[in-house]
C-alpha cells in the first residue's frame, strides 16, 4: 500500500511541477496548453479551475528538539496535528497540564504561549538535512463536508449563506478566484483560509517533495496505515518507545471513535454533495488539481475526472 501510493505521489509530483509551470507563465497558459515531459498536452475543460500551488497560508507546528515540523492543514486533522506537536515540543509540561491527544480547541495549552518558537521553524531547523516534514492529507471533497458541518452548521460563520450549501459552495469559488487573480495583494481570510486547496498551504508550492504525507482516508485501513507511518517517523527521530506507543494507542482509540459516529447532518450534507450537480461542478473546480497533486482516490468524482485525461499523445 505505502509503495503504491508512494509511486502515485512522485508521479504526480511531475504533473504539479507543470501546473506550476502553467500558472506562472501565461503564454503556457493560453489556450490551456502544458508541457508535460517535453510534451504539450492540451487540458480542455479546466480553464475555469481553481490552480495548484499559490503560496497563500502557512500554518506550521514545530518540535525542534526531534527536528521536526509538521503543516497545519485546516480541516485535516489540524487539532490533531497541533495536540501531538505540542506534546513533542515539551513533553514534561504537556504532562503536568494534564493534556491529551483528543482535545478541543477550547482547551488552553502553554505551548501556544511560546508562539514564535512554535509556530516558526527557524532557518537551522528548515535547512537542517535530518529534519523531517510531514502533513495529515485528507480527501478534499470530504475535507470541505467537514468545513461546511463546522463553520457553516455549526459556526454559523458562512458568508451570510446560513447552511445554504449552493450559496456557500459558489462564494468560495468566487474568493478563490479573486485571490488567484490577485496573487500580488493576498489577505487571508477566515474562510478561504479553511476552504483553500490543500496545496495552497504550507509553502507546497516550493518544497512538496520534502514533505512525507499522511494520508487520512475514510477507511480504517488508510488511517491505520497513516498512524503507523507517523510512529515510525516518530522513532526514527528518536521519540522514546513508550511515548510512540502512547501516542499510537491515543490516535487510534481517537479514529475508532471517530470512524463509529455519522451524524444525519453529515448524512445529508454527503447527500448534496453527490447528487447536486450545482455544487459538484464547483467542487470539481475547486479541488480537481489536488487529486492531481496528491494521491488521492478519484472513484467519487465525476467520470472525466477519474480518468488520466491529460494522457500524453503518442
């Protein structure tokens, strides 16, 4: 399984590497034309698509003692992410303030406190050739099911759409396009910053090769599998076995509660998103190129998209 996605990943690596080609220079762009490998490869149909790999928000958590750095990736699992970095970034005060992997938001950590030596990788740490990156990826169309249940259900924080999902759907479009459009003067916003393409975030647009992914599935085997990546890149930055293990047993116990409970408001909202045509072909516009980019299952997209379309001519 690792091997096969490992292979997916560093063949979409090469198509990204061209898209970045695409965006950047416009006389590429024009008429949708790519150099793919030395060949132009005409991409017919995705003019109007949100692009891979601006540079627009960065959300990283430090543990510089085992040289790590890991990308918050808001809606996949950042909470997560966050609870474990804080734990590796002071084991000792984790521990005396009674902190767990399964925390909310709401409960107050000290490692934010120190906020420039968390959240900011210093020029020794980045450069330092044993450091190691990793990232918690998720499905991008189940990445915005969970956005909409949490800020728009939930939050009530959704453009004035209320749980109107068209409405919402289309307003991302539409800010994502203008932030696209606008590269010279971005603002990061609080919804675009949860909705934006995985590969908007954490500097990909530079250095996604250095980056080890975990990829956070629907089903318990990819999550499992994602798990026990991370432990063995926890041990080979030298984590003490017993905590590895702690941690292992908390993100799994957290998945298995997680993996047992669907809600009817996400039972509803997984609805619309399958069977609205409205809301699919903005979906397909705004994440297509991370299913590209990443290695991503594509069997719940629409037919087009499951299928290498930009296949090289002959």
């Amino acid at each position: 399984m690792t091997t096969r996605i490992q292979k997916l990943f560093y063949g979409c690596l090469v198509f990204s590497i061209s898209f970045a080609i695409f965006w950047y220079f416009p006389e590429i762009r024009k008429g949708c034309d790519i150099i793919v490998d030395g060949t132009v490869v005409n991409f017919s149909g995705v003019e109007d698509f949100i692009v891979p790999f601006i540079n627009y928000t960065t959300l990283f958590y430090t543990a510089p003692k085992y040289k790590l750095i890991s990308c918050g990736l808001r809606k996949s699992m950042t909470q997560l992410t966050m609870n474990l970095m804080c734990l590796l970034y002071n084991e000792q005060q984790y521990f005396e303030d009674n902190n767990s992997l399964n925390d909310t938001w709401k409960i107050k950590r000290r490692c934010l406190a120190d906020e420039y030596n968390f959240y900011y990788p210093t020029k020794a740490l980045k450069n330092d050739l044993e450091t190691v990156r990793f990232a918690f990826i998720r499905d991008p169309i189940q990445r915005f099911v969970s956005l909409y249940l949490d800020k728009c259900v939930h939050e009530k924080r959704c453009y004035k759409c209320g749980t109107d999902m068209r409405c919402i759907v289309e307003n991302i479009y539409l800010k994502l396009k203008a932030v696209q459009e606008n590269q010279d003067n971005i603002t990061v916003t609080y919804m675009e910053g949860h909705a934006a393409p995985l590969s908007w975030n954490c500097e990909f647009n530079t250095d996604l090769s250095k980056w080890q992914l975990l990829m956070m599935g629907a089903d318990s085997y990819e999550r499992n599998s994602s798990i026990l990546h991370l432990t063995t890149i926890l041990k080979k930055r030298g984590v003490n076995e017993t905590l590895v293990e702690k941690i292992q047993q908390d993100m799994i116990a957290g998945e298995t509660g997680h993996s047992t409970h669907k809600s009817a408001e996400r039972i509803e909202a997984e609805r619309q998103v399958r069977e609205d045509p409205f809301i699919r072909d903005l979906l397909h516009k705004i994440y297509f190129f991370d299913y590209v980019v990443f290695p991503f299952k594509r069997d719940h997209l629409d037919p087009k998209y499951q299928s290498n379309f930009w296949t090289l001519p002959k």
